[in-house]
C-alpha cells in the first residue's frame, strides 16, 4: 500500500504540474443551460479547442459549438471548456500533449487504488456536472404516444426501449429516433416521437445541419432547412 | 497501448462497446462490435469514428448511468462490467466524471494508429478486438 500511495503521490505531482501548465493557455467554460444560445466572449484569433464537455447533452462543432474571432459561442445544452490559444491545434506539441496525457493516466489509476481511504478526493468534484440531467424529461415518458407514432413514422424512427436495463437504458443510447427532411432547401416540420432532448443522431446530408440555422425545435416539433437532413435522436 | 494498463481506461474500452453485449439476449455473443461502434457514433456516416463522435458518446453513456448526477459512478451505478478483466473489479467501486474524461483521449489516441484524429476501419476492429479480449478474460 505504501507502493501505491507513493506511486499516487509521484502522479499527482505531475498531474499538479499538467494543470499548472494547462493553465498558462486560457481555459474557459462556457454553458447552454435551458438549451439556449450562449455566447462567451474571447480572443479567439488564435483558435478555440474544446478541452473538456461537461454536459451530456451534445457537443459538437458548427452545430451545437463554435467561435469565432472574438467568442465562443454554446447551444442546445452543451456545456463545456474550452483552450483559448496556445496548443489549440493538434500538430503543434503533439508529444508534449501525449507525454502529460500518460502522466494523467497513471495519476488516474493511482488515485482509484487509494481512493477507498481517501474519499474526499471525489466530493468536491464536478459542481457543474449536467444538472439538468435529471430534472424530468427522462423519467416521464409517455406512452400515449406510442400508438400514435408508431403508425405515422413507422418508416421513419426506430424505438430504443430498452428500459428493461434500467434508467435510460444501459448506457445512454437514444430512446427514439426519426428522420426529418429538407426537400429542395425548404422548411419541414417532424412531429417528435415522445417527450426528450433532442439531437442529431445521424446527419444524412451533405449540406449541413446547424442548430438555430438549419435545423431547431419548436414545441413538440422539430424543423430542418436548407437541404438538412438528419435522423434524430430523442434521449 | 500496452504501455498504459489504467484501470479507467480499461473501464473507457468496455463502454465503448458495452451496449451491444447488454442488449444482445444474453445466450448471443454479440456478432461485430465494430459495426456496434459505428451504429452508436458516427454521426456524419463516413465510416470513421472522430474524437468529437467518440466523447459525446461516452459522456454520454456515464451521463445514463449517473442516476443520481453527482458526477460519480458508484455503488449501482458503477459498471463492473466496464472492468471487466482489469482484476479488480469492486476494488473502489467508482469511477468519477473528470477520472473517466481524462481517459477518453488517452484511448482514442492509442488506437488511432495513424494519427489522424479519426478511427478509421482497422483502427475501430483493432478497438473492438482489444474490447472483446478484455471481457473474455473477465474472470
């Protein structure tokens, strides 16, 4: 055990050394809470990477995230951190990148070793962790839907029941999808299969699909425009 | 990545794929992970995982199992299968949100063979065999 503990204690050192390195480059969280638009104000001039998501509703570039020269900007629910500057390209300090990367790993599994006597470690973590998470749309389901849309859409969506594994099924697949359609560039709206945040799950097309441009939801429908379409996802 | 055995990222492998083998019944095996892993993540449909498609799925899968949203996989939340092989299972029996995120690229990165920020076919069988020997040493 004094193996393990020094072994954590030589880890956390250089995991110490990592942030206190990661944060000469500037870290800034940025946060869609109620899935709206955010935009957070930077100098973006020397790129923009997302270092850490802290929301398990979606991030992704150009859709749900983006910047440019001067914010960053957040929608749909994603909550993240972002590295303003230095390091913002993969090429650059690539090895450095890898050798500080390993360096967390084995602090990571040094700290799971020891973690059972040293509990505090975990509680003041994560303050900012998806707390929208839980606030209903999940557990409440409703199943006067199912007859309704499975007739319409059968063609269309596919059904991920599977709560026999527990909450929200065993590992954070969708509980629906659907497919919806720009034809000729023009608007359409989709009934939404079931209440739930809803994301692209598949983007089918080649034109793009970008939140409040292309695609968005308005009450219990989604719509796409400009040649977006995608099939998505109710979680 | 024979050089880094982190239990976390021997947990980061398993979820990965971990969905087709529970909702499979449980007499099938599942048949092809890899195509699991695609049918799961590739957003955009080009037959390569990115890093972008690869986190938000497993942010995502922890999101699922933290039923309580603390930010801490524990008790009936941790997933023992997720360590499935890596001999310790109920060891701590947690796993938190920054431990599991900080694992996420250090996988990635080790099966992205070639660098290129994306796994491409080879690289996601190569992942998907890594997965399915890990839990067939489940012990």
């Amino acid at each position: 055990m004094s193996r393990s503990t020094m072994l954590a204690t030589i880890s956390l050192s250089g995991l110490l050394l990592f942030a206190a390195a990661a944060a000469q480059a500037s870290i800034v969280t940025c946060e869609s809470t109620n899935n709206e638009y955010r935009s957070c104000p930077v100098d973006a001039s020397g790129g923009v990477r997302l270092s850490q998501q802290l929301s398990t509703k979606g991030c992704w570039e150009n859709d749900t995230w983006g910047y440019d020269r001067n914010k960053i900007w957040v929608d749909r629910g994603c909550r993240a951190q972002f590295q303003v500057g230095a390091q913002s390209t993969n090429s650059a300090g690539k090895g450095d990148a890898l050798a500080a990367a390993a360096v967390v790993g084995i602090a990571a599994a040094a700290i799971i070793a020891s973690s059972k006597h040293d509990d505090h470690h975990n509680k003041n973590q994560n303050k900012n962790y998806n707390n929208s998470y839980n606030n209903g749309y999940n557990y409440n389901y409703d199943n006067r839907y199912d007859g309704r849309y499975d007739s319409r859409y059968n063609d269309n969506y596919r059904n991920y029941d599977n709560s026999r594994y527990g909450y929200n099924g065993y590992g954070g697949d969708p509980r629906r999808t659907f497919t919806c359609e720009s034809r000729n560039d023009k608007r359409n709206y989709c009934g939404i299969p079931g209440r739930g945040h809803v994301e692209i799950y598949k983007q089918r097309s080649s034109n793009p699909c970008r939140h409040g441009h292309s695609w968005g939801v308005e009450g219990n429908s989604v719509w796409v425009d400009d040649g977006c379409r995608a099939e998505f996802a109710v979680y | 990545m024979t050089a880094r055995h982190s239990l976390i990222a021997a947990a980061v492998l398993l979820a990965a794929v971990a969905a087709s083998a529970a909702e499979s019944p449980p007499a099938s095996k599942p048949v092809d992970t890899a195509q699991a892993m695609l049918d799961r993540m590739d957003r955009n449909l080009d037959g390569k995982i990115s890093f972008e498609e690869y986190r938000n799925a497993m942010v995502r899968r922890f999101g699922a199992r933290d039923v309580n949203d603390d930010g801490v996989l524990q008790g009936d939340e941790f997933p023992k299968e997720w360590l499935a092989g890596a001999a310790v299972e109920g060891a701590t029996g947690k796993v938190s949100f920054e431990q599991f995120t900080a694992e996420l690229p250090l996988v990635f990165d080790g099966f992205d063979a070639d660098k290129d920020g994306q796994l491409n076919a080879a690289e996601i069988a190569a992942f998907a065999a890594a997965r399915k020997t890990q839990e067939e040493s489940r012990s």
